[in-house]
C-alpha cells in the first residue's frame, strides 16, 4: 500500500467532528534506512514522522510545521518537518541508541527523556512563524502532541500512533489518525470518541489487518455520519540543496567562516536530513564569506 492521508468531517454539524488517519510505512521505512537507526530509535522517528504527516494536512498552500522533541534521554532530539503537500523529513540526535523493550514494548518516553520540550514552528507564509512550546506530557509522542493541540491551540485533540517492526528491525507498517473537537463541542458525542479509543485494539492489529485509513475513521466514527474530502499521497522528501546550506553557512558567521577557509583545502557538509553531502572548495567560501562580509 503506498502511502496516503484521508481527512473527514463528520455530517452532522452537531458534531463537529474533524478525523484524519494515515499510513505512513514507506515513508518511515526510508527515513530510518538512511539514519541507520535502532530499532527503538526507529520507533520514536516513526512516531514522530507521523505525527508531521497528519499536523501536515492542517495546513495550506505553501505553509510548513515542524516538530521538536527535545527530553533528557538518549535520543537526545527528534526534528520532523512537513509541509501541505505531505512530503515529510525528519531525523534523530542519536540515531543509534536502543533499549531493552519495557514489558513488550518499545521505550520510547525513556529514549526521549520524561524531562523537555515539544517545540511547534508553523510557516503560515506571514511575517513570523508561529512557534508554541509545551512541556513533554508523556513523551511518547502522539499524547504529547494531542496535548499540544489541546492545551496551545485550545483544539481538544486525540492522536494515535503506531510503528510496527520485522524481527529484522525493519519498517512492517505505520499510521496513525488524528481527531479534533471543533466549537462548539459536543460532549456526549466526544465522551463516546473517548471511549471507542480506550477500547480499540492495538492499531498495528488494526492495519495488521490490511484495514485502509479510510477504514479507521469508519471504525472511529462508526455511528456518527462523516465525508472524506480530501485524499493526497504521503511522501519522503527533502528540500536541501547547495544554495540552502550556502545559506546554513553563512548562518556560521565571519570568524567561524575564516577559520574553517584557513584551515581546509574542501569541507564537505552533511544535511541532518537525508544525509546528502555537499562539496565546497575554498573558493567557494571565500565566496560565501565575501557576501557576509
């Protein structure tokens, strides 16, 4: 199954009820194939990639988001960008951590740390981004990023995740739904949302199944009318380039820009993303510092 994004809304207005869930196996897989990452550090990306891809279709035209999670553990951070168009990025401080699984599962809030910060940056094409920072409520990313929802934006939320992996520590499958509670609410109806979630099996079991997103949010709204409006393909890409990370350099300032020229015939840089290198020679610095300078 290739992967894909549905958003809906429920039918009756009394509801107003907004549902998006997504399958995001590919694009994992090959996120975490260029990092090299563990398995629990797989996990944690995963989750977090997903989380970008459904905030993702929150958005409009040319507007981007990024995520931060930045805790006291191993992992040390996790950075995920998306834009409207649903191609999502992201990487991991310490791709290489892992931890024994915590009875049967994978540890991902003491990889994060239970200490920090999810940092929001939203690019709505406007003077200044938006930014909102919450402290890590559970650090296991999709309640964390529900409670940002919730408690910054004042959207009640409710986010699940999973990232399923071979034996092999390979990519089996990913996805996840988002729901949201839009004024004004109704609190039966979202009382009942709640429940239906808490009894849900484990969503691996459900796209185990082979079950489409189109089928989540069946499942999740079952008796509450809804119309899926949009539908748009989830993919990897990144948007470095060379004149981007000219553009990083400069950020370097003069004197560091110097010393590096002094000291290197070529430097090569690493985009953190899709590790991707770039040459540049000491006359291409030069270059790059004659513009600051």
């Amino acid at each position: 199954m290739d992967d894909y994004l549905v958003r809906g809304v429920t039918a009756q207005k009394q509801s107003n009820l907004r549902g998006i869930a997504c399958v995001t196996t590919r694009l994992v897989h090959e996120v975490c194939r260029q990092h090299d990452t563990s398995p629990t550090a797989t996990v944690a990306l995963g989750r977090a990639l997903t989380a970008g891809a459904l905030l993702s279709s929150l958005l409009k035209g040319d507007q981007r988001v990024a995520l931060k999670f930045e805790g006291n553990g191993p992992l040390k951070k996790i950075l995920v960008e998306a834009n409207s168009a649903g191609n999502v990025r992201g990487y991991v401080g310490v791709p290489e951590v892992d931890l024994p699984l915590k009875q049967g599962k994978f540890d991902v809030a003491r990889a994060i740390g239970r200490a920090g910060f999810l940092t929001v940056t939203k690019d709505l094409q406007m003077k200044e981004p938006y930014k909102g920072i919450v402290q890590l409520y559970t650090s296991e990313i999709a309640e964390d990023v529900a409670y940002y929802l919730t408690e910054s934006e004042q959207i009640p939320s409710a986010m699940g995740i999973s990232v399923f992996l071979e034996p092999s520590g390979d990519v089996a499958l990913a996805g996840g739904f988002l729901l949201q509670s839009l004024p004004p609410a109704d609190e039966t109806v979202i009382a009942s949302l709640i429940e239906r979630i808490e009894q849900m099996p484990p969503l691996s079991e459900f796209f185990q199944a082979h079950h489409t997103p189109e089928a989540l949010l069946q499942h999740l709204f079952r008796d509450i009318p809804f119309d899926i409006f949009e539908k748009h393909p989830l993919t990897f890409q990144c948007t470095c380039s060379k004149p981007r990370i000219e553009r990083a350099l400069i950020s370097l300032g003069a004197e560091e820009l110097t010393h590096i020229i002094a000291e290197e015939e070529q430097t090569e840089v690493v985009c953190e993303f899709c590790r991707a290198q770039y040459q540049f020679t000491r006359q291409e610095l030069s270059a790059v510092l004659a513009t600051i300078q």
